[in-house]
C-alpha cells in the first residue's frame, strides 16, 4: 500500500532521514517507534507529502506521490487520512463544520455531504455533539473529531502522527479501539508514529524501530490488545504503594 | 443644543459626511486591497506555502517605506501622483488618494499579524486533506484568524480617521479641518471641543462594535 524507496530527507546540513526503504501492507496497523528526533514524525509525514524528499520515491495505493503534479498530488492526499497529536481542528468551526470542510475540499457530491458527515461523526460517537465547537470538547473528542474528519473521504491510508500522546492513559486507550475500529470495520490501512510502547504493542502487526534516521530493524508482532485502563482512585493508590510502603502524607 | 453648534448645523454636516467619505474609501481599500496584500506577505514568507523571498521582501519594504513616511509628508509626495488619478490634487475625493494608501499599507501589516497567529497545525492539517491555496485562505486562514482580522480593521478604522483629520492641507474638508479653521483659527474654542467630543464619540462606537464583533464570532 505505501512504498518507500531510498528515501532520504535533510534540513540545511543535517539528515533526518538517510535513505530508508520500507513497504507498508494493504490492510495492516504499521507502528513507528523510536526515540524523540530519531525521524520517525518526518518519516511519517513523507507519506503524504507533508515533508518533500530530497531523493527517493514515495508511492501510495499505487502512485508515485513525488512525481504527481500539484493538482494530482492534492487529489492523492484526499485519500490519505492523517491526525495528528494536538488535533489540529478548526477552532472557530463546529464540529459538524470540522468534518464537512474535508467533503467539501474532496467535491463530495453536495447533497450527501450532511448525512456522511454524521455517518462518520456516528462512526467515532460523536454525533450527539455536533454543534459544539473544539474548546467545549475533551482531549478525547478532539482526536474523535479528527478521526472522523481523517475517514469522511473514504481514505485507504490513516497516518497517526503520535494520536494519544497528549491523552490520557483511559482516553489513550478509547482512541486506540476507535483506530482498531477503523482499520477492522472500514478495511483502512493504519500507520502509527509513537514514543509510547505500550501503544504500538496493543495494536500493531509489525513495527520498525528508527534510530538516527534508518531503519534499526523491522519486526512483526502479534497485537497484544488494548489494556483496560483502571484509573480508579483506589487503584492509583494501589499502584503507588506498589513500590514499596506508602506513608500517609 | 448649543447655539453655536445650530448656526453651524450645515458646516458640520458637510464636514461629517466628508471625513465618511475619506474613511469609508479608506477601508474599502484596506479590505479590498490591504487584506490580500497582507496575505501574500503572510504566505510568501519563509516556510509557508508560497514561500518567495523576493515577492516578500519587495511587498515587505514596499509597507515598511509607505508606513515610515510622516503622514502629512505622505501626502504632499503624492500630489503628483493623486493628480493622474482623480485629475486633480485638491478636495475631498483628491484626499481619499493617500489615505487609501496609508489604509492599505496599514491593514496589510495587521493582517499579517492576524495570520500569524493561526496555529501551524491547522494548515497542515488542511494541506494533509488535499487544500489548495485558495482553500487553505478562504476555509482554514480567514475562519481561523476571523476575530484578529476585525480587531485589526477596528484599530486601521480609527487610524484612518485620525490621518483623516489633516487632508484639510489639500482641501479634503472633514471634521478635524473643520475644527481647526473655524474652532482654532476663529478662536471658537467652544466649538473645537464640541468637534472633538463628536470624533470620540465616532471612535469609542467604532471600538465597542469592533470589540463585540471579534467576540462574538471568536469560538476559540
């Protein structure tokens, strides 16, 4: 679904990517992982163009993304669904007028632009909220909102460019099954850039681990399932005194 | 109402509707022209989408050469040039020349500003969805820097009438010219103050609505 060949990407004089090539499977959740300015956000942001390469060809569901023309290419991204760490909603759009600015950048026939948009608001549970603006909203809902915003176009590819690291560890895990949920349901192809381990392990099929810029080695994995977060009080306190005899403060 | 102020009912009146006149050409230049002009400086910057050094140092100089002028020396300069355009240098219309182009090297400035302001995020998250240019400004940009565009237009609106205030050197007329010849220049003191009661009073109306609008269309 997504091929990499020598790709290779600088800025000024230092290389944040050193010809990497990977390929990315139609259908399966892809994890990115490694440590903070090992490439791995750039690496990702390359798969729709976000980043130009230096050298190197990117091809996505069969085309060759570096030598489409700027029409074409934003043809492409319409198929690409991407989200983000901080959302990057539309703070003065609601959220129904979030969603419904992607159908309309895409020419989504007129008509059935109000029904997708709560199919997809619907899809992600949202849809009772629909007139509410992004600052009325929880972290959670915000990443929903994008989610929801990311498949309106019916993308065969969602890059998640570190969705859960502002989040919460029981938000962080209601985004992950909402993410199951759109690559088992909707057959979409999921790339996840994280630092979180715990995230890429709970979902991922294979994972490459990058480290200053290449690829350190690539792994596939069996998904070991989205943790229930207990984060009741008396569980905290549990967890604290864990490490030793807790004194009451 | 003050006798004097009745004796010069009709001079006022004109005046009033002179100094609309200046100012209302003002903003429509701002807006027509400034706002765009703003723009490419925003997007023509280094980084941003239509990243050309050479268009944006050209616009960048250009604002930064009309703003530094004192005002009234703005407008003696342009004499010449208002001349090929209205025909002639002097009255009201003949006025509208340099205030338009204060106006706009005003509100280009602001609005760039306003744009800058817009988190980075948000247009890569339009140009992730495939957004070209015209819909990252109209659909992304503009939505999103709405509440500054206005401040910054409410700020120009009170700029401009204030430069408004000295086109009485090319007999552009308005209420500041007619404060200063027939309130300073005829000793009428009483009726100066009352001028200047009306244009803080044009002033603080033009803040409160400016003010209430950025708020209330600001859902940030």
């Amino acid at each position: 679904m997504i091929q990499l060949h020598n790709v290779s990407k600088s800025y000024a004089n230092y290389q944040v990517i050193k010809s990497i090539s990977l390929a990315i499977h139609k259908g399966e959740i892809f994890g990115i992982i490694g440590a903070s300015g090992a490439g791995k956000s750039t690496l990702l942001r390359l798969m729709n163009l976000l980043e130009v390469p230096g050298t190197g060809e990117i091809e996505v569901d069969g085309r060759n993304l570096t030598s489409l023309s700027y029409k074409d290419l934003r043809k492409a991204r319409q198929s690409i669904g991407m989200i983000f760490q901080h959302f990057n909603l539309v703070a003065n759009k609601t959220v129904y007028e979030n969603v419904l600015v992607s159908l309309e950048l895409a020419r989504f026939p007129r008509r059935e632009r109000r029904s997708r948009v709560i199919e997809c608001l619907q899809f992600v549970g949202l849809e009772s909220i629909m007139e509410k603006y992004p600052a009325q909203l929880s972290g959670g809902q915000k990443q929903r909102v994008a989610i929801a915003r990311a498949i309106a176009n019916n993308p065969q590819v969602l890059l998640c460019d570190e969705p859960t690291s502002s989040l919460d560890p029981k938000t962080t895990a209601e985004i992950l099954h909402v993410l199951e949920d759109v690559n088992k349901r909707l057959g979409v192809t999921i790339v996840i850039v994280s630092h979180e381990m715990e995230v890429i392990k709970s979902i991922c099929n294979r994972v490459t681990v990058i480290e200053d810029g290449e690829i350190y080695d690539t792994v596939a994995i069996e998904p070991k399932g989205i943790q229930q977060i207990n984060n009741t009080s008396k569980r905290l306190v549990e967890q604290l005194k864990k490490d030793g005899e807790l004194d009451h403060a | 109402m003050p006798e004097i102020l009745i004796q010069y009912r009709m001079e006022i009146w004109q005046s009033i509707g002179q100094t609309f006149v200046m100012v209302g050409i003002s903003i429509l230049a701002a807006i027509i022209i400034g706002l765009p002009v703003g723009t490419l400086l925003f997007l023509t910057r280094k980084g941003k989408m239509l990243e050309n050094p050479f268009v944006f140092s050209t616009l960048n100089l250009i604002v930064n050469i009309i703003r530094s002028f004192p005002f009234l020396l703005l407008v003696v300069f342009l004499i010449p040039f208002t001349r090929i355009i209205i025909g002639t240098a002097i009255g009201t219309a003949a006025a509208t020349v340099p205030l338009s182009i204060i106006a706009i090297a005003h509100y280009s400035r602001l609005v760039e500003q306003s744009l800058l302001e817009v988190p980075k995020g948000v247009i890569e998250a339009a140009i992730s969805m495939g957004a070209s240019v015209k819909e990252v400004i109209f659909k992304f940009l503009y939505v999103e820097a709405r509440s500054g565009l206005v401040l910054g237009l409410t700020t120009s609106i009170i700029s401009f009438i204030s430069y408004s205030t000295i086109m009485g050197v090319v007999g552009g007329g308005g209420i500041g010219d007619f404060a200063i010849r027939y309130g300073y220049q005829q000793f009428k003191t009483d009726l100066m103050i009352y001028m200047i009661i009306i244009m803080v009073v044009f002033v603080q109306l033009i803040q409160f609505t400016g003010t209430a609008v950025a708020k209330v269309i600001d859902k940030r």
